[in-house]
C-alpha cells in the first residue's frame, strides 16, 4: 500500500513540475521562445562535443608504449599502421612525423610535419565550443530584455488600468520578468558550465599532442640507427 501510495504521489510531483514548468514558459512572454532556441541550440552544440571528443580519446600512455617500442625496434610501417588503426588527433599527428621519419627526412622536417598536424586538428577538437559562451552570454541578455519588458508592462498597466486590474496586471507584469530572468539564467548556467568542462578537455587533447610529439622527435633522433 506504501510503495502504491508512494508511486502515485511521484507521478503527481512530476505532473506538477511540468505544469509548473509550462506555465512559468507560458507567462514569460516573447523572450521566452528565444531563450528556448538558445537552448536547443546550446544543447546541440554540447552533443555534438560529447561525440567529437568520444572520436577524438586515446588512452595516451598506452598508444605511446605501442608506438615508442615500435620504433625502438626499428618498425616504423608497422607504427603507421598502428595509427591508422586508432584514428584520432593524437595518432594523426604522431603518424604525420613517422611518415617523414620513414621517407628519411631531417628531424626538423619531422617536428615540422607534426606541428602541422596539431595546427589541423585543433579546429576538429575545439569544434564549435565557442559558440557555448556566446549562448550563454545571449540568454542572460534575452532574460534581461524579458525582464525589462515585463517590468514596463507591469508598471505601464498600473499607470492606465482602474484599481481593480491594477494588482493583476502588475502580477502578471513581475511574474513575465521573473521568469525570462530564471529561464535566461538557467540557459546561461547550462551554456558557461559546458564550456568551461569542454575546454578543460580540449587542452588536455591538444597538450598531449604535443607532448607526444615532442617525446617522439626526442626518441627518433637518438635511434635513427635503429630505423629502417
């Protein structure tokens, strides 16, 4: 009987939120349909992040004990297609170097192709990231001109309306502003805390590269005789 009385006063909080939800979206008035597209726009930048940097993860330290061995013992075709295997920024930029250690070229020329190489991905790991502190910044300001018109509204319907509008007009005024306010707020909070969790990964990416560079030119350039 608990859990069966449990289970219905779930469904009922849940009914509520979302009527409450949809109400508050309702009062707010205008601005609350750009807040949404910012939304969904910030939303789909966020997902096609989650998989952009899924594609672009390897387990650093296990790839680099792979390949470093590899041109230890000389092997640098069987390195290469190790990359080829594990497609991603780091293996791109690693395999960019072991192509011009393979066709004999100078280490600077290696080093060169390899910086090359990050320059190249670094676009397709940031991927459009940017455009979350813009989001962010645009809901606030939407929020705000939501919040302002409502203010106007409230007091403009104070101003003209006789005594018994006046309070719910001016209810319905605040209730416009405080909502934009919120669902701007929420937008924003969403927006900047993805950003900033997404550039936290992207450096991670882009500083292995070219630690993993730099650990490759070191190593090739004290077994060249070893190569080949």
């Amino acid at each position: 009987m608990d859990e069966t009385t449990g289970a219905v006063t779930e469904v009922m909080t849940n009914e509520e939120t979302q009527n409450f939800v949809l109400r508050a979206f309702a009062e707010g008035g205008t601005a609350m349909y750009f807040i949404a597209g910012v939304g969904v726009l910030a939303l789909i930048v966020i997902a096609k992040q989650i998989l952009a940097l899924k594609e672009a993860g390897v387990d650093k330290k296990d790839f680099n004990e792979h390949i470093f061995g590899m041109i230890l013992r000389g092997d640098i075709q069987q390195a290469i297609a190790y990359c080829d295997s594990k497609p991603s920024p780091l293996t791109n930029t690693l395999k960019s170097g072991l192509v011009q250690v393979m066709n004999k070229r100078p280490d600077e020329e290696v080093q060169v192709a390899m910086d090359a190489a990050v320059l190249r991905d670094t676009p397709r790991v940031e991927g459009w990231v940017s455009f979350l502190a813009v989001f962010g910044n645009l809901s606030t300001l939407i929020g705000l001109v939501g919040t302002i018109i409502g203010m106007i509204t409230a007091f403009r319907g104070v101003s003209s309306a006789d005594d018994a509008k006046k309070a719910e007009l001016l209810s319905k005024g605040i209730s416009e502003a405080l909502n934009c306010t919120a669902f701007g707020l929420m937008v924003a909070i969403l927006s900047i805390a993805a950003y900033g969790y997404f550039q936290h990964r992207i450096n991670i990416i882009l500083n292995e590269m070219t630690e993993s560079s730099m650990s490759l030119i070191n190593l090739v350039a004290s077994n060249r005789d070893k190569i080949k």
